[in-house]
C-alpha cells in the first residue's frame, strides 16, 4: 500500500472509530449522518486512488446533497434515508 493511500485510509479508520466513540453522548440523528459522511468520504478515497465509479459517484453526490438535511428537517432527511436505500437496491 502507498503511504498516501495509507494515510487517506487511517484517518478514515479513525473517523469511524471516533464516530462509534461519539454516538453514544450525540443526538440519535447523527448516527445516520456520521455513516453517510462514511461512505462519502470513502468514495473520495476510492476516487483519489484510481478506482471510479459512475454509480459511486452518483450516489455521493445525492449524499452530499441531502446529507446535512438532518440539522434542519428531519423528516426530509428521513425520507431521503429511505428513498436512498431503494435506490441502492437497484445497484444490487
């Protein structure tokens, strides 16, 4: 593995663990926040190294889009949970 790679790779490892650490004293909603700031985060990984995606990339950006919905409407940001899984499904 390149040190780059390994670096970008630690501190996602450390984002997640830090993450878990956290839920515990964090409001419940920002559990679904915390995995999609995850899987967006690891698309950028996937990216950086040369590994690309159309699917990828179209599910990031809905990600990154909605994501942050959590903090003004929680039913949006709900819906757009449910709505998200369906869409994976297809991808499946």
């Amino acid at each position: 593995m390149n040190d780059k790679l390994e670096a970008e790779s630690w501190n996602l490892v450390c984002f997640i663990l830090i993450s878990a650490a956290n839920l515990e004293q964090e409001r419940k909603e920002y559990g679904p926040l915390r995995l999609l700031e995850t899987a967006s985060r690891l698309v950028n990984l996937l990216r950086e190294n040369g590994m690309t995606s159309k699917r990828l990339d179209a599910i990031q950006t809905e990600i990154d889009a909605n994501k942050y919905s959590v903090m003004t409407d929680e039913v949006a940001f709900s819906q757009f949970l449910q709505n998200l899984a369906l869409e994976i499904v297809d991808y499946l």
